[in-house]
C-alpha cells in the first residue's frame, strides 16, 4: 500500500473512533453482530433506558428499528414525528449498541390509504382492504411518492447519527399477488419488449388451446383467469421482478442520501410450511440481493423435540449463495415465537451457534419483547409482555458473553463446499403448476434431498440459474424437479457432467422449455442423450417398490411415491428396476457415462429412506468427505475456514441425550477454552454445541 493508501486509511480510522462515520460493510467481518429488533412505539410505558440497559448486560450489540410504523414516523402527508427514532437512537448510542434503521414501507398509513385508495393492490381476488400489512401495490405512483418521501426524511434524519450503521429496505419484499389493470397493462408492455410478434408468443405459449390466442396486443386479456401455465407463469416471473424492481430502486435511493460506509441490506423470507421450508415462490433473490451490500434472512423454525437445525442450514445456505458465498445477517429469528416454539433449555443456545455454523455474521431476534396487541400478540420476543428478564433472556446473555469473547475470532468465515443444489423459480412455478399426488409442490422435492445431505453432514451451496458461480467449482450437483428450462440451461449443466463433474436429476426434470410448454421431444428432453434414458409413460404409483431392495432400506422405505416415470434405457446403466406386476422391466433410476464425467437420473419420488442412501451413494462417487466422517444427525458438524487461515468445525448435537464425538485433529474448543487432543472423546450435553479451531493456540 501506497503512502496515500495508508493516509486514507489513518483518517477513516480516526473518523470513526471519534464518532464521525459509522462502521462500513467491510467492517462487518470485524465481529459478529447479536441483536433485536426493537420499537419504542410499542412499549407499554417509557422504558427505552431500561431497555438499553437490559439489553448491553445481555451482549446485545445491534437493533433494528423502524421498519413497521410508518404511521408514527408520519402522522399526515410530510407532517414527521422521529421522536421515538430519536430516543431509539440515543439509548441505543449510549451503551454502545449499534442500530440498523429499517425504511418503514411495508406497512402503509391510514391517511396514505383514504387519500390514494388505489395504492392497495388489486389482486385476483378483488381490492385489498386496508388493515394487515402488505396490501399495497409497490408499482403504484402515488404509493412510490409516499415511500420516497419518508424514506429521504428518514434517512436523512439519521444518517448522522454514529450509532446507525446501515439500513434495512422493506421487509420480507413481495408483489403480494398486485395484478390489477396498471399491472396487467406493465405485463402487456413487458410482452411486447419480449416477443417479436403475436406469433411467436402465442407459439411459445401455446394459446390456440381454448381458442385463448391473442390476435392484437389489445385484446390482451387480464392474466388473473389464466388457464394457461405458460402465460401464468411468464405473469409469475414479471411479479417477481417487479420486486427486484422495487428493491433496486429503494436501494438507489437510500445510497443517495446515506452516509458513505453504511451498508444496505434485505430481511428475505423463505417459502412457508408453518416455518421456514424452502425457495421463495415469489422472489428472485439472486437478482434482487445485487442491489445489496450484503444479503439478509428471516429464519423460523420448529422447536421443543422438532429442532432439528435443517431449516437454520437451508436457510442460511440459500442466503450465503445470494451473493456467491458472502456472509449474510440473519436479521429475524425466533427467541420464544409462537407458543409452541418455547425452546427447551439449551436451544436458544444451539440455535445462535447453528446459524454462525452457516456464515451467518449476525443473528437477531424478532424481537426484544413481546407486544401488548394486535396480531402478533403471541408471538413472543426475547422477553414476555411483563418485560423482565426470563429463562430465554438468561441464556441469551451467554450467548452475547460467548460472541464478546470469540466473536471477532468466528467473524468472516468462509465455505469451500464440493457438493451444490441446483434450484430455479421458472421450475418452480411449472413444477407447481401441475402438483403431483395430492398437491406435492416443487419444496417438498427439493427439501427431502438437502436433508439427506444435512443428516449425513455434507455442506452444499445452492446454485440457481442468476449464480455466477462456476459450476466446476463442485464434485457433485443435484438438480430436483427442473420441470422448466431451456435448452441451454440444461446444456450448461450437462457440459459440466462432461468436463467430469456428476450430476444427479430428479423425475420431472426436462420435460418443458423455459416457456412452461411441454417439449416436442423424447422426454427427458435436452436431458435424454446425456442420462442415456428416455420415457414416453407416466403414473401415480400405488403400490410400487424397488426390485430386490437395492438399496437395503427394509419393505417400508423401498417405495416410490408421488410420480413414476417408467425409464427405458438407451446408453445408460440401470441402478434400480421397479417392481410392480404390470411394469416388470422399467428402471426407476439409470446411470450414465457422459464424456469424463456421468449422469445419474431417479424417475421416482424416492422414500426418504431410499433418498438417503442414493444421495450418500452419489456423495462417494464423487469422492467428497463429510464434515466429520462417520458421524450424522443428531449430531451435525459445519464448518470453514476462519480469517487467520484455520479451519473451524461447529459440531452441534440437535437431541435431548448426550452425544460423544471424536475429533481425528488437535486444536482448541473455543467456547470451553479447551485443548483437544486427536482420537479423545469429547461430550455434548443435550442441545449443547461446541466450536473446535484446528491447530489454535491459547
């Protein structure tokens, strides 16, 4: 570094020690980040000192305020009140606690609603009506000129602040099912951009079917009673860029009035299940989290005996491949939550470490204390509606003593996974188009495959078509489900088996182009020639299994449900024939040599069973280790390569019985400061974790 490299550097250090700037992006690896999410409008009297206190004994170091009441913010059109921003603030600033301000659009004001009622969406099933939150049109002018408005306010109220050090946009950002004339007329002109003619969309779409064909742009009826899957889901893929969209110009416009070095961020959410489950229908996160300094997650997950850490992994492993392997924040989770989500000693504990486990280089609580009304009322926070400290808030103060000592030591640690999933929300919505079974949808495909992974301890990235990852970074790659996609996409992904990678597809993978219409073609489409396999029949499979128990999981888990697809093969060898007395000689599932690599294809929703041992099979072709070799759930191991260069393993026991581990390296157990020596036992108590860093001295 030059002389004025170290110039610029000795001022920016002294800017910020003297409270001048606030701590940039970059900074984040400096720590990890513990937090809550915090509002003084919501308190049942005036507490913010109490809670400040509370919270610095608790080793909080981080709040996000602000986000969900911009009625308080703005009591009439321009009329601002940021008295209870202000108190956030100084509270917060005067134990050290930093603060991530949230722009409070996603919950729109009354007066906003009775002035512009157009700003609520209309959506297939009519105009919303105003109350819950999330009922607005984000492309709507008047909408957007609202949002500007306090947005700048905001943001230009407090970026001066020294306790702010970035911001939050939106929150869990959707198009909320907008599809109302000004969105269909968007639609329209997007269309238009898209295809050359009428023609070929109604080619594409196949709209002769129903006589839905569309002779002149104008008579391009509302796509809310579509009963094509091709035009639906071209609507489904413009709604969610509408939220890129939206994302991006928020982002624009907070960086435009911030301070330099705060960084920006998104709480996303992931699809739903009662928890947390799988890839978000309605957003594309690889494109929206561009915008981005650095990805955020909202992450619930079932508690008490149902813990089990995999949505915790797939949620952080989904949010750290946002942006190619950065580390995220995980800006929502649970503390108590709902009723019965009260963690059992110990869990809250495992938790915070679990998400750490991933990248994770913050974790806060939705949210500091349980509020008094409204919807929310049992959704409990840190703390209960009585405010005092609990159970829950004991044992979170140990997790804030922990990150105090070792934070900055687990900070910035990176991944360097072999195995990758490849998932795609064009698949998804074609995938889901046509459920099998009884309405099994694209996340059930992918989730029982990425658990197998889980319990067996082996790391994955996940990879969707927006990634800028190369592929040959990876030994293996799962593709589940990847109904639509284009002929090139899939040729990318079999060049890749080609070069010597392995890949494994699942049933329903090829079968349609990227325009959800079923390929003219031998099925699996582009994917035939190089899984050495076609089919032309199909079925619900009753009564189904696999000839002579190949994979030796018993009678129960040697079945096939949900789809079948009967195999014939062409080059490929057979793994596994059904067995069925009509259909004695289809395979279920082939492999095929393709070029220095090969091809594994399953044409069956395998048992979860089946799925383990065909997953753990297609693991050692590939030649990967897990984590921690011979040891799975319930003890799972996470790990990477920390900022001095030494490898750290969290090794982490998801049960109420003690679990013994035997690490095969020496290093030191950081939360216990303890030396462990290779081939010497250690002890997890029930819920209990333990951080080892390889060859670290003390």
């Amino acid at each position: 570094m030059g002389r004025s490299g170290l110039f610029k550097r000795s001022v920016a250090a002294l800017l910020l020690a003297t409270g001048v700037v606030a701590p940039s992006q970059a900074q984040l690896s400096d720590t990890i980040l513990y937090g809550v999410a915090y509002y003084d409008e919501y308190t049942p009297v005036d507490r913010v000192e109490d809670d400040a206190r509370m919270m610095k004994a608790a080793g909080i170091t981080v709040v996000r305020i602000a986000e969900s009441t911009w009625g308080t913010l703005e009591r009439q059109p321009g009329v601002f009140d940021f008295r209870h921003v202000d108190r956030m603030l100084a509270a917060m600033h005067r134990q050290g606690i930093r603060v991530i301000v949230g722009t409070p659009t996603y919950a729109v004001p009354t007066w906003l609603a009775r002035e512009h009622p157009n700003v609520l969406a209309v959506t297939p099933r009519g105009r919303e009506e105003y109350g819950r939150r999330q009922n607005m049109d984000i492309t709507d002018p008047d909408y957007r000129a609202a949002s500007e408005r306090v947005i700048v306010a905001l943001i230009d109220h407090v970026k001066d602040h020294p306790a702010v050090i970035g911001y939050q946009l939106d929150n869990e950002t959707k198009a909320y099912n907008t599809s109302g004339p000004n969105v269909q007329a968007a639609f329209v002109a997007s269309m238009k951009a898209k295809w050359l003619s009428l023609d070929a969309m109604n080619a594409a779409y196949g709209l002769d079917y129903w006589s839905n064909r569309i002779n002149r742009w104008e008579d391009f009826p509302s796509v809310n009673g579509s009963i094509n899957a091709s035009l639906s889901n071209a609507f489904a893929a413009f709604q969610r860029s509408l939220v890129t969209d939206f994302l991006t110009w928020q982002a624009k416009l907070v960086r435009a009035h911030a301070r330099p070095g705060q960084f920006l961020t998104q709480n996303f959410d992931l699809g739903w299940r009662g928890y947390s489950y799988g890839i978000q229908p309605e957003v594309d996160h690889w494109k929206s989290a561009r915008p981005l300094d650095i990805a955020g997650i909202d992450i619930y997950h079932p508690s008490q005996d149902k813990l089990t850490g995999a949505e915790i992994a797939f949620g952080g492993d989904v949010t750290r491949s946002m942006r190619n392997g950065q580390n995220y924040l995980v800006l929502e989770t649970e503390a108590q939550g709902f009723p019965h989500w009260t963690p059992y000693p110990g869990q809250l504990r495992l938790q915070a470490f679990s998400h750490l486990a991933s990248g994770a280089q913050m974790v806060a609580y939705w949210h500091w204390a349980t509020t008094a009304n409204a919807i929310e009322t049992y959704w409990r926070g840190l703390l209960s509606q009585d405010y005092k400290p609990n159970a829950v808030y004991r044992e979170a103060s140990t997790v804030g003593a922990d990150l105090k000592r070792i934070g900055p030591r687990l900070a910035g640690m990176t991944k360097h996974n072999r195995v990758a999933i490849y998932v795609s929300n064009t698949a998804l919505s074609a995938f889901d188009s046509f459920k099998p079974d009884g309405g099994v949808d694209y996340n059930q495909v992918l989730r029982p495959f990425y658990d197998a992974l889980y319990r067996m301890n082996v790391e994955v990235d996940i990879l969707s078509p927006d990634s800028t990852t190369s592929l040959d970074d990876y030994k293996l790659i799962l593709v589940p489900a990847l109904y639509a996609a284009s002929d090139a996409e899939i040729g990318k992904l079999n060049a890749y088996a080609k070069r010597g990678g392995h890949l494994l597809y699942t049933f329903k993978s090829g079968f349609s182009d990227e325009n959800t219409k079923v390929r003219y073609a031998t099925q699996p489409g582009a994917i035939a020639e190089a899984a050495g396999v076609s089919y032309q029949q199909f079925t619900i499979p009753e009564g189904v299994s696999l000839e002579g128990d190949p994979f030796a999981v018993g009678d129960e888990g040697n079945t096939a449900r949900w789809w079948m697809e009967m195999l014939t093969p062409t080059t490929a060898k057979v793994i596994a024939r059904y067995k069925h007395p009509s259909w004695p000689g289809y395979a279920a599932m082939t492999r095929n040599d393709w070029g220095k690599g090969e091809v594994s294809y399953i044409g069956f929703m395998p048992s979860d069973a089946l799925i383990e041992k065909i997953v753990a099979g297609e693991v050692e072709r590939a030649g990967v280790q897990p984590s921690l070799p011979g040891v799975r759930f319930p003890v799972i191991a996470r790990g990477g390569t920390l900022k001095n260069g030494h490898h750290v393993t969290y090794i982490l026991n998801y049960s109420a019985t003690p679990q013994n581990v035997t690490p095969a390296v020496a290093g030191t157990e950081l939360l216990r400061s303890g030396k462990i020596v290779p081939g010497q036992p250690i002890t997890l108590a029930p819920w209990d974790v333990a951080i080892i860093e390889e060859g670290a001295a003390r």
